[in-house]
C-alpha cells in the first residue's frame, strides 16, 4: 500500500518535471523568435554615426540615426549606455533627412556603449534597435 502511494507520488513527480521542462522549452523557443522579430525591425535603420562597431580615438558628442520612414520626433528616442552607465542624450531633433539627431554630454571614458534608438513613424508603430561602439583614446594604448 505504502510502495503504491509512493509510485503514484513518484508518477506524479514525474509528470510535474516534464510539465516545467516543456514549459522551459517553450520559454527557450519563443526567445529566439522574439529576438528574431526586434532584429527585423532593427533593419528600418539605415546607418548611424557612430557606426555600428566603430572605435573611436575620442568621445562622441552626437549620436545620428538614418531610417527608411520620417520620424515622428516627439515620439523618439535615443540612448546611449557607457561603461559608467547611462550618458545625458539631450537636444533630440531630425535634420529633415529621416534621421534622429542628438547631443551627447558627460564624461567619456574608454570603453564600450550602446546606443539605443526607439522609432515612431506616421503609423504610430514602435520599433527599437541598438548597435554598439568603442571609445579607445590613442594615449591609452
Ligand atoms: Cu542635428
């Protein structure tokens, strides 16, 4: 009777496991595929200064994105995230050329940033995207 109990606890066990494990794989599956998504959208970002895996000798004072669509500025964003944290992007304007355009203040020290935009065009719909680069002054080397 004990050994039956102790089965049916054990079957129970088992079947608690494989639920998490398919719920684990499900959570593993849609990672990917969202990630998938965000980096489709990334493509309405035509180039940006910075360039994407640029190193530069000195610090950035301007961060410029390009997209497929006019922004609506008021709705936009940009970034950026240094090796001290966030940086002050102030002064978000377009220069009329379906770009964001933005100021960049604070220490700069060498390291590694990512910048971040968020897009909203005419259609209300929001897109992200990021790319990243390198702040290596040449006294440092
Ligand atoms: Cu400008």
């Amino acid at each position: 009777m004990f050994q039956r109990v102790d089965t049916r606890e054990t079957v129970r066990a088992v079947i608690q496991i494989s639920m998490l494990m398919t719920a684990l794989l499900v959570i593993t599956a849609t990672g990917p595929a969202a990630a998938a998504t965000a980096s489709a959208e990334e493509t309405i970002a035509k180039d940006m200064t910075p360039k994407d895996g640029d190193t530069l000798t000195r610090p950035a004072r301007s961060l410029r994105v390009w997209f497929e669509e006019t922004p609506v500025v008021d709705k936009c964003k940009l970034e950026l995230e240094g090796p001290n944290g966030a940086l002050d992007v102030t002064g978000l304007h377009t220069m009329g050329d379906d770009d964001l355009m933005a100021r960049v203040s604070g220490a700069m020290p060498d390291g590694s940033y990512t910048a971040k935009w968020t897009f909203v065009g005419s259609d209300g719909k929001e897109h992200t995207g990021s790319w990243t680069f390198e702040v290596k002054r040449a006294s440092s080397d």
